[in-house]
C-alpha cells in the first residue's frame, strides 16, 4: 500500500472542518471516525428510516455515505484551499446490509493533479462481526482555487 504524504498539514482539522459543514451526514446520523492521510472511515449507526421494504439498510443511503468516505479521502491528498466533487463511481451491493452499524472504509488508489481515484468498503456490523456489503470504485476531481468551493 502506498504511504501517501499530505500536500496540506492542516489535512485532518480541514476534513473534520468540512464534514461538520455537510447537511446529509447529520441528517442520516454519519459519524466520521477516522482520517489519515488517503484514508477515512465513517461510521452509521442503524435506524428504521434508513432501511428499504425488508428492513436492510438501504442502497442508496450506503452509498451515500462511502461515495462521502472516498470524496473525504481524496481531500485528505488535496492541497490547502482545494475542494473536491465526485465525477463518477461504481457501486457492487454484494450482500444486504443489516446489524447494528454500516461502516464504510475508504482509500485512494492514486492521487492526480486534478482526478484522484479512490476505493471504498462498506461493512455491516452485526453482534460485533464485519460483513463486507458493497464495494465502490471513485473518480474524484480536485478543484483549486475555486472561490466559495474551499474546504
């Protein structure tokens, strides 16, 4: 795995920083957990109004949070006053997402001057156990000195 090195040193105060900023996260009860440098981890505890007609988590609320897990990562790479937006993603469901918790783990696979493309997992915690329950592939645009877009 690579070793990425910050171009920002303020990395994790200004991911934390923009996260707080988000509407959707608070709204859906997300937690980020952790930030390193091409890494962050966000956690979401289950609730009966995330779940679709059988009582799993729903697609689209997973995906949310692990398309916000890599954008968050491709940011932790991003130089200082930069902003990200996702471009594109892929998402395989590869099993129902039911427990306790979704968590989704994402890292950057290579970080370019203006694309970086980043992996996430989400995991579904069930009596302690994790449960790999969707899979993404994340292009992510880097925006630099784009006022009112900085994070």
């Amino acid at each position: 795995m690579t070793a990425f090195v910050p171009a920002d040193p303020a990395f994790e105060e200004r991911v934390r920083a923009s996260f707080a900023r988000q509407r959707v996260m608070p709204l859906l009860g997300a937690v980020l957990e952790r930030v390193a440098p091409g890494e962050v981890e966000i956690r979401l505890p289950f609730r009966q109004d995330l779940t679709q007609q059988h009582g799993f988590f729903h697609a689209g609320v997973m995906t949310t949070v692990v398309d916000t897990a890599c954008g968050y990562s491709a940011l932790t790479l991003a130089p200082a006053g930069a902003a990200v937006l996702t471009v594109e993603f892929k998402v395989n469901l590869l099993a129902p997402g039911e427990g306790e918790a979704a968590i989704a783990r994402a890292r950057v696979l290579r970080a370019g001057r203006t694309l970086t493309v980043s992996t996430g997992d989400v995991f579904a915690v069930k009596r302690g156990e994790e449960r790999l329950v969707a899979t993404m592939l994340a292009t992510i645009m880097v925006l630099k000195d784009r006022p009112g877009l900085a994070d």
